[in-house]
C-alpha cells in the first residue's frame, strides 16, 4: 500500500495529462500534451518529501492546462506544455540526485 501511496502524485498528473491530449483538438497543442504525457509516462513515478515542490509546479501547470482547456484557450496550451516539461525535468534531475 505504501509504495501506491509514494506513486500517487506522479500517476494522477499522468493520467490527466493523457485525457487532456485525448480531449485537445488537433494541432499544435494536441501534440504538445501528448509529448508531456510521454514524458510522464517514462518518468519515475515515486514521490518523496524533497519532490514536493517539484511536484506542486507540475500539478500547478496541469491545473492550468486544465483550465486552458475548458476555456478554449489553444493558444495557451504550448507555453504551458514548455512549462510543465520543465518542472518534469526538474522533478527527474532531483530524482537522479537522490537515486529515488
């Protein structure tokens, strides 16, 4: 149960990423989501206290790729995929640095 609980963070982020990029219409943005929910896919999943911040940037970008979304606001949607990659690789170098 408790390795469950440490993946939590990481397996909701991607699978709403996934039904974002499902739901977004063709284009620019659709591609853009679909590659952040790649890159989710592949990242480690494992959640630790030294993560959280990380973590709460990613989870922020998702929310407002929501938004975007529900909004029918595309044009957004790029910037904020660029954004969100970036708080993910951040995520990833904290975990290489801490071997989680």
């Amino acid at each position: 149960m408790r390795e469950r609980e440490n993946t939590a963070v990481l397996r909701a982020l991607r699978d709403t990423a996934a039904d974002l990029a499902a739901r977004c219409a063709p284009g620019e943005g659709k591609r853009a989501l679909e590659q952040l929910a790649e890159n989710l896919r592949f990242s480690d999943p494992v959640s630790a206290p030294m993560l959280q911040e990380a973590e709460a940037a990613l989870t922020a970008y998702i929310q407002e790729l929501e938004q975007a979304l529900i909004e029918g606001d595309p044009e957004s949607i790029p910037a904020l995929c660029e954004a969100a990659e970036a708080a993910l690789a951040q995520r990833n170098r904290l975990c290489k640095t801490y071997k989680l």
